[in-house]
C-alpha cells in the first residue's frame, strides 16, 4: 500500500509541474505572433507555440523526477541509518549480557 501512495504522489508531482511551467509556452506564443504576420501564416503559431510548450512539460517532468529521485535517495539513507543504529544497539547489548 506504501507504494501506491508514492506513486500518487509522483503523478501529482509530475502533473503539476508539467501545468506550472508556462514561460516557454508564452514566449513561444510572443516570437509566434510577429513572425506569422510577418508572413502572413499561422505556421510559426504552431511550431513555436507546440515547441515551448513541449519545452515547458518536459522541463517540469524532468524536476519532479529529479525531485523523486532525491526523495528515494533520503529515505534509502535514513534506512541504511537504522539498520547500522540496529546493529549498533544489538552488539552493546549482546556485550553488557
């Protein structure tokens, strides 16, 4: 069960960092606009508007996998540290019996 909550957590994570990305999106649309009236077509619209927005999700998918990745790393330490504090405790009261 432990796992299922992580994953939600993940697909959160990743949902809105992907949707509070928005500079490329919006610098994509502001070099759009003058370059497709300039030639009079809504193609740079498309190119530059889909690239940024492309930019923006990939940007916000990779932080938040970075951010799991650190996560995952956290909670492997802590566990090395309890296992190391376990055995610790173990050896002193196997020596005081």
């Amino acid at each position: 069960m432990g796992t299922q909550g992580k994953e939600k957590h993940l697909e959160e994570c990743t949902v809105s960092n992907a949707l509070g990305t928005w500079v490329f999106s919006v610098l994509g649309a502001l070099v759009a606009i003058p370059v497709g009236i300039k030639r009079k077509s809504l193609g740079p619209l498309v190119f530059f508007g889909t690239t940024g927005t492309m930019l923006d999700i990939i940007i916000g998918v990779t932080q938040c996998e970075r951010e799991h990745a650190e996560h995952q790393k956290k909670l492997l330490q802590d566990s090395q540290n309890a296992e190391i504090n376990n055995t610790n405790d173990a050896d002193t009261t196997d020596s005081i019996s």
